[in-house]
C-alpha cells in the first residue's frame, strides 16, 4: 500500500512487528519495547510517524511482556543479537552500563543542543541515567510516588481529606476511621489502606524516617549501626498497620481481593501509595471520586520515589545515528504530548508536562476532573537521593525477601534487617561501585 511517497509493511512474527519503508539493511533498526494492548498500539503509531518522515528507514519492532523484558533483553545481548533501540528501566541500568552495554550519548546531545533543548528536561529523570558523568539514556517519561484516596469514603466517614501538613500519625489516624466491618460480620470488608511488598514502594518510607540503603559511599547499610533503628523503625511501621492497628490486609488477602490496585478500585481500600501508572486504571473509575495528595511526612521528612524509563542503544548497535535520530524523536515534544494527553506518566519535558496537556489530560479528566496531577509534580521537590550500584538489582531480591517476612509477621523487623545485612554481605560481597 503506498501512501504519501512511502510504503509500510506490516507483518507478525511472533511479537516482532516489521514496520518498513523502502530502506535496505544498512538503514533497519531493531526497537523492542513493553507495555499494555493500548500503549503498543500508541507506540506502534509513533514508529510509523517516524516511517513517514524518513521513508528510507525499515524497523523491526519487537513487543515483549513487561516481566519478561528484562530477561528477554539479556538473552538477545548475550547471544549476540540485541535491539539497536530499547526501553531500559532505571532498576536494570546499573548493571548494563557498567559492562559496556549501552551506547554513550553525550556527542550526540551535545551536537543537537539547539533541537533538543535538554535544559527543558527534568533534571532528576534526566540524570538518572548517567554513569561516571556520561549519558546513556534519554528518560522517556517518570513518576513520583503520591498517596491516593478514595474522596467519597473519605466524605461518607467524616475523615478530612490529605494535606500537605499530614505526618504519619494523621495518616495512621485517617486509616482507624476509614477501617470498616460494614455488615456486621466480624470480618473487615473496608480497608484504610493497603501495601506493596516491593522494595522501591518501602524505601520510600525508610528514608521518609531518616533511615537510608546507602551510606555516601555506596555501602549497603540498611541492616547496619547507626542506620539500623531508623530503618527498622520505617519496616516494623508498615507490618504494624497489618497485625497491630489492622487497617491494611494481610499480604495474602491483598492478593486475594487481585491486588492493591484491584482493592482500591473495587472500593475496598480507602487509600493506596502509587505512581502516576495506575491511572490506566483508575481513570475508568465511575463509581465514586479520586484524587492524589503528597506521601505523609515521617519523622524526619516527606519523601517520594522517582521511577523513570529510558530511551537507550545497545553499544554495538551498527547504526549509532540512526538510532539516535529515534531516541531524538521519541523524546519530541510531539510525543510527549501524547505521553501526557494519556495519563501513563509524567512526560519528560517540563513544557509539556506544566501544559493542559499533563495537567488537564484528557483521558483523566474525562471521568475524574477534579484530579490534581501538578501534585505528581510537586512530589519532585521531595525525591530522595537514590544511587542504584551496579549490583543493585541483586541486593533488591534479597530485600523483598526478608521484608516479606516482616509484612507476613514471620519476623520482626530489626531482626529482618540485621539478618539480610548479612545476606547481602555473604552472596554479594561489597557493594560501593
């Protein structure tokens, strides 16, 4: 079929979309992604915007499951065969970049200030992906972390909604008389809140407490003197809104009700802490009103968590330019528009994401208009400092081991801590870069 001078062909091979022009081998690019049916489609739109404009350009995109991703990725690159261009979260970033996986950018950035005006990127995200002062990545969006909550249970009970003064007690306060046996049966049928058990949902709250993971130097310290108290202090808190307050569900039951996000939507849970991701969800909420306010400030501080996506190329990729010129269009202010008209994330450009069309998203505001969404920008000035080692994503499956055990009631948390201090010590040796 030709249109508008060049012609696309599309075929399935498996999850692997061949989206081609004219091109000959020496102008294909391999661009593997993730994401739900809707935001392939999205992307997959985006890669023949990018056909029409260079219409000597053939791109094999490849579709992989977000869980499988990571693993995907690994095996193409150690069988020799990676994509040119790919998403790479900032959890597996450490390790990759630190064997010489990716392709350095800097050149490139440097050479096209003026198109790609990266003083109009955010300055966390953005960073996020350099390496001993290198760039090796272009953040394709983020989120902070923010609290959730459920404004008619909140009106139906009497509880005044969040605020920016709300410290954990408020918090734990709110979640009391938000708790309900509705039927009178002996058995909680609301919850004030409900946890994840994931280490980058909990940090948030041990840093939150003057705890850390990290001492300056990049030692794994979460387990150690003098961070310990305060670290296990943030933990216990958690397991004790479980088995002490009773005011979130057991682990168990929270995967029995489908999940955190499943409980908030089905009006089980009056509050949930997530990023801006789950409003692919949320947004098709009807049934009663939603909005976002800041995390609960811990005894030392608010805090937030920073997640964020790149743009990255493989090193050995034989069209460096090429694939650059992707990664430059990805990241337009084009593109980032549609990021934000979705409502997935927080586009990465600050003019787009301080516009209507972040703040005003249309496919959010459509059933909730009344979210406030400059409070997942706001949550910026609260991101706590978090300079992932290369070992990172190894320590990370040791932590959601042992705090597992805490939210379960296996364990106490101080006795946690110390235990996988020792863990980590033991199977993964030191851990500063």
């Amino acid at each position: 079929m030709r249109r508008l001078g060049y012609l696309i062909l599309v075929m399935f091979i498996g999850v692997a979309l061949i989206v081609s022009s004219c091109g000959g081998p020496s102008n294909k690019l391999v661009f593997m992604y993730w994401g739900t049916p809707e935001e392939k489609a999205t992307v997959l739109s985006y890669i023949t915007n990018f056909l029409q404009q260079n219409p000597d350009v053939s791109i094999e995109a490849i579709h992989v499951d977000s869980l499988s991703f990571g693993q995907k990725l690994k095996t193409m690159i150690a069988g020799g065969t990676p994509p040119d261009v790919f998403y790479l979260d900032i959890e597996d970033f450490g390790g990759l970049v630190s064997r010489g996986e990716l392709l350095q950018l800097d050149d490139f950035l440097n050479r096209d200030r003026d198109e790609v005006k990266p003083e109009d990127f955010f300055e966390a995200p953005f960073n996020e992906f350099r390496y001993k002062g290198r760039l090796y990545g272009i953040a394709k969006d983020f989120t902070t972390l923010v609290l959730y909550y459920n404004m008619d249970m909140f009106k139906k009970f009497g509880v005044e909604f969040p605020n920016d003064n709300w410290t954990w007690n408020d918090f734990l306060n709110a979640a009391k008389k938000l708790t309900k046996d509705l039927d009178g049966d002996g058995n909680i049928d609301q919850y004030g809140f409900v946890l994840e058990t994931w280490a980058n949902w909990w940090r948030n709250w041990v840093y939150a407490n003057g705890g850390s993971f990290f001492d300056e130097k990049g030692n794994f310290v979460l387990g150690k003197e003098p961070y310990l108290d305060k670290n296990a202090e943030a933990v216990q808190f958690l397991a004790d809104l479980i088995w002490v307050h009773k005011v979130a569900p057991k682990i168990t039951a929270s995967r029995d009700f489908g999940g955190g996000e499943a409980m908030f939507v089905d009006g089980r849970a009056a509050m949930a802490a997530y990023g801006r991701w789950v409003t692919l969800r949320f947004r098709d909420i009807t049934k009663f009103k939603w909005n976002v306010a800041q995390m609960p400030k811990g005894k030392a501080k608010r805090a937030s968590t920073l997640f964020t996506v790149a743009y990255c190329a493989h090193a050995s990729t034989k069209n460096p330019e090429l694939a650059w010129k992707l990664i430059k269009f990805l990241s337009s202010p084009e593109i980032q528009r549609d990021v934000a008209n979705s409502g997935l994330a927080i586009p990465i450009r600050k003019s787009v994401a301080y516009s209507d069309a972040f703040l005003k998203a249309s496919a959010i505001v459509r059933n909730q208009p009344q979210v406030d969404s400059k409070v997942y920008l706001d949550a910026l000035n609260y991101v706590t400092d978090f300079r992932r080692p290369t070992k990172w994503v190894e320590i990370r499956d040791i932590l959601d081991e042992y705090v597992q055990k805490v939210l379960n009631n296996d364990m106490k948390a101080k006795e946690a801590l110390k235990e996988l201090q020792l863990d980590v010590e033991d199977s993964i040796g030191p851990t500063a870069d």
